[in-house]
C-alpha cells in the first residue's frame, strides 16, 4: 500500500480523533489509530472499549487497499514537529513494515494488524433515529454536561439524559445535587423515546460541534448510538438503565422570587467562596427586600468573608445555604444576563432560571441546599 497526504491535514484529523483513545487499555491495539485505504480515501478510526470516532481524509497517488494500525504516540508526536508538506506512506503488506516519507527525511516502524482492530456492533433492526441542528445539539449538551455525576454506584446518572418527545427534546443531567432540564421546542421528535448518552463521547461532541454546520443524526437502539456529523462519525455504548423521574424532584411551588444580575452575583459568589470551608464550600445568601448578603466562614482557619449584592426581592426575609462552587458552576452555564431564584425554605431546593428564555428554549436548573450551622 501507498498513498500521499498533507502532514497538517493528517494531524489534525488525527488530533480529533484521538481524543477518544484511553490512557491505560486492556486491548492494546486501542493504543493504535486505525487506517483503512478505500481508492482515495484514508478513513482513521481510534476508540476505546465503548466509544469510536471514524474520519476520513482525502489522499493521493494511491496504491492498493487494505487496513492497518500505528501506534497512536508515535504517529501524532512524529507529525507535529513536521511543517506542513507532502507525506508518503509505504507499507510493506505482508511484514507491516512502514516507512513515512517526508522532505528531508523519513520515520520507520512496524504497524499492527488492523484485522485485530475490534469492529462495532451494528444497530438492531428496532432502532430509532433524530436528527438535530448541529448549533442545537451543541446547545443542548453545553447547558447539560456539566451537571452529569461521576458516581460509579449509579451509572445511569454519569451523563446526558435524551428525553424525546413528539414537540421537543429534552436534555437532563444531574449528579444528585444539581440538576439542569433544558427543553428545545424546535425539535420534533417524532415519538416518544429516549437514550442515556455517557459523559466521553458528549464531550467529544461538545468539542467538534463548533466546527459543524448542517445536521446531526443519531441512531440509536437499547445498547449503542451512531452520531453522524459531515465527515465524522461517533459510535458509542449507551448507558444502560432507567433514568430517575427528574420532573418529580422539581419543586412545583417555590414562592419567593429572587431577580438578580447574574454577572454581579457570580464575582461576588467567586470572591466569598475563596474564604469557605475547601471541603464543604458553604456560602450562606441572607435576602431581604433589596439585597442579598453573601457570607462564609471556616472556623478551622478563622476566616471569614461578607458581600453585598443589589436584587429585587418581594417577600420575607429568607437565609439558605448553598455549596458555593455548585452555584458559581449553574450560574455560569445560564445564557442571559439576569436569574430568577426560586426559592422555598432553607431545607427544599433553590431553581435558578434565565430572566429570558431564547426562543423554542425552557432552561431550569436545580440545586440542593446545605444545611446551615447556625
């Protein structure tokens, strides 16, 4: 086999593919990109035991056909110090031996055999499938992922929840102290059906989006998800399981509104929250009329920390703690500049909502209250 290829262009197809191939694997032909020649068209695939993304790359002066694996370290850190150029690849079909040839020199290795590359298990026959805007489905994930758990005792909760609807989709994640809803009315989807999508290839998504126009289709069925955008492709396990009644957690009747800049309240929170207890990161907000006091102590180390912020507030006077990184974290996830607090009592949990909704978007996010010590 043989076949030309822009060093640059190689390497930044590479660079986004790669980003899926794991630290430590138990199959070691996943620590290899994987190369398939097709006329002229070099298609690279890397994964992981649950995840694959596929590209392909348009090559020339080829010769012959055939799959084989490089090792993916050698083969990314050998092209970046590469100006960008003409490379020729030449592998000896039945050794494996490769040669990379480039203007003032050459690599050599020897490749694996791509026949030993694990395959993807294709969809079953019952399989469902949505197509979503790409600048939508970013949006959709951007709201959400940062909200998603990291518990291995409760699996279904370690990424984003694709509640579909006939009149929309809903994105839902959560870590059992925050939680985010984000329903998109633009989307249509056609019936009732959902998937639990896992934090790695949401964040692979969440990273190549940006440079994607069009439209996004997923396949999906009860196991595995096809995500089909331009010239990538993701393939990924999904998390199996049923996924907590998240409507039923969400107070229905939270009286007291809080209107408040939402920039304001963030460097303010950011600042206070320097002198919390690191381990609990308490931060108690005491409302009244027309301000909130943002205020924090650490006992253990005698410091302590008190601000001020402006609001519109209609009702009694109201304290309720809250982890202080939880709510700087919701507050810069919501687009608009001003929130709404809904809030309760100190014991039910707070809902931090945009002043204004985008439109055909209904964006709510939860989070639990802490307990405060006085």
């Amino acid at each position: 086999m043989k076949f030309v290829v822009s060093s640059s262009s190689l390497s930044s197809h590479l660079q986004v593919v790669g980003r899926v191939i794991a630290s430590k694997n138990t199959i070691p032909v996943l620590d290899c990109f994987l190369f398939e020649l097709k006329e002229n068209q070099l298609i690279i695939t890397a994964a992981d035991t649950e995840t694959r993304i596929i590209t392909s790359i348009e090559v020339q002066e080829t010769n012959g056909v055939g799959v084989f694996a490089i090792p993916s370290k050698s083969l990314l850190d050998s092209l970046k110090e590469l100006p960008d150029q003409p490379i020729t690849f030449d592998i000896n079909d039945e050794t494996l031996e490769l040669f990379i040839y480039y203007e003032n020199g050459k690599y050599n290795f020897i490749a694996e055999n791509g026949r030993e590359y694990p395959q993807s298990k294709p969809l079953s026959d019952n399989a469902s499938q949505i197509t979503i805007p790409a600048e939508h489905l970013l949006t959709g994930i951007s709201r959400s992922l940062f909200a998603s758990g990291e518990d291995d005792l409760r699996p279904v909760m370690n990424g984003i929840y694709f509640d579909i609807f006939e009149d929309n989709i809903t994105y839902v994640a959560s870590d059992g102290h925050k939680l985010v809803r984000f329903q998109d009315s633009s989307i249509k989807g056609g019936k009732q059906t959902s998937f639990i999508l896992p934090k790695k290839p949401s964040n692979l998504l969440k990273s190549v989006l940006p440079k994607e126009i069009g439209s996004v289709t997923i396949g999906f069925d009860d196991s595995n998800a096809y995500i089909q955008l331009g010239k990538i492709e993701i393939i990924s396990r999904l998390i199996e399981g049923r996924y907590p009644n998240y409507n039923g957690v969400i107070p229905k009747d939270n009286p007291y509104k809080i209107t408040i800049d939402r920039l304001l309240f963030t460097n303010a929170l950011k600042r206070v929250t320097v002198f919390a207890n690191p381990t609990s990161s308490l931060v108690k907000l005491s409302i009244t009329s027309d301000t909130v006091v943002i205020s924090t102590q650490d006992i253990d180390y005698s410091t302590s920390a008190e601000e001020t912020v402006a609001c519109i507030y209609e009702g009694e006077p109201l304290s309720i703690g809250f982890k202080g990184t939880y709510l700087i974290e919701i507050l810069n996830n919501v687009p608009s500049s001003e929130v709404i607090l809904k809030l309760a009592d100190p014991s039910r949990a707070g809902l931090i909502l945009p002043a204004e909704n985008e439109e055909n978007e209904d964006l709510l996010m939860l989070l639990m209250p802490m307990m405060l010590n006085d």
